[in-house]
C-alpha cells in the first residue's frame, strides 16, 4: 500500500470494528487526509456523545450486536462480548456495497469472531526470532477457541516465506 491506495491504484476503505466507540480521536485513522474512507462500525452500546464526535470525521455505522448461542457459528457463543458486533450483518453491509474482499488486522477476539464464525478464508501469521507471552499477554486469536483436536481450524495450502529473520506463514482455511 502507498498513499492510502493499493498498488493498483484503488481506494483502500477502512473498516473499524469498535463496539464501543474507544477509537482515539488523534490516530490517523481518523485524523489523516484519507478519513473520508474510513467507516467505524460501532454497537448500540457505544456512548452517543464518542459516536457524534467520531462521526465528525469518519463515517459512523451502528451495528447490532452479535445474537448470543448461534447455531450457525461458534463466535456467538456463551464466552462471546455482551457488545460483539454482528459479523453477518456488517459483511451484508459491506457486501451490498461491492466490497467483496477484506483484510483484516485486527485483536484476538476479532480474529477468533472472524475464524470462529467461519468468515475467514487464508490467514497470514508472523513470526518472529522474539519471545514474547505470559499469563496475561495478547493472543492472535483468543474467544473460546477449540476446546478438542475435532474443533481445530485446519490450515492447507500453508506456504511458508522468509523475510528478513521473519517468516511468513500463509494458508487457506478449512
């Protein structure tokens, strides 16, 4: 990405997934000269006055919140976020404006909702000659995760890249 534009020259737009509207108002995100492409999708649970000042900036959806115990994806299940927000909704959303690819980047819980529910397709993970963890350290992909070998997500077509002392794990999901 250069100058706020895929190399082949169209528009990146930003998707922020922020139930309860905590995105700072000074990142760049929100603040550079491409916040006009960028939409924050927030819950009704967000604070009205952090929602009307976001939305001075960026655009500003409000989702409904991801239904508890959904029979058809395991990220509404019972340790799920009382603010989650409806996946299935917001890729309707998005879907229905031609946006028909995502990257996301996102926390763990967003990137256990995204596996989880069964939205994502290929997955990219770093890793680097660092150790970093501890009881209480961020997770690439926390939620509830899979509790037996017949729950995990498989991984095929993984293909491994060095980059400089990194390497680069790609793979399609499923």
């Amino acid at each position: 990405m250069e100058d706020g534009k895929w190399k082949m020259g169209k528009p990146i737009r930003r998707i922020v997934l922020d139930s309860l509207a905590r995105t700072p108002l000074d990142v760049k995100v929100v603040s550079d000269e491409f916040a006009a492409l960028t939409t924050i999708v927030v819950s009704k649970h967000a604070p009205k006055n952090r929602v009307a000042k976001l939305a001075k900036r960026v655009n500003v959806l409000v989702a409904p919140i991801q239904k508890v115990g959904r029979a058809s994806s395991r990220a509404g299940s019972p340790g799920a976020s009382p603010h989650q927000i409806s996946l299935d909704w917001i890729l309707k959303k998005l879907g229905a404006e031609n946006i028909t690819s995502l990257l996301v980047e996102g926390g763990g819980e967003v990137n256990a909702s995204f596996l989880l529910g069964g939205f994502a397709q290929r997955v990219a993970f770093f890793y680097a000659p660092k150790i970093l963890g501890g009881r209480d350290s961020r997770k690439g992909v926390a939620g509830d995760g899979a509790k037996s070998l017949s729950e995990v997500i498989q991984l095929r077509d993984v293909e491994w890249r060095r980059l400089g002392e990194d390497l680069l794990l790609t793979a399609r999901v499923g």
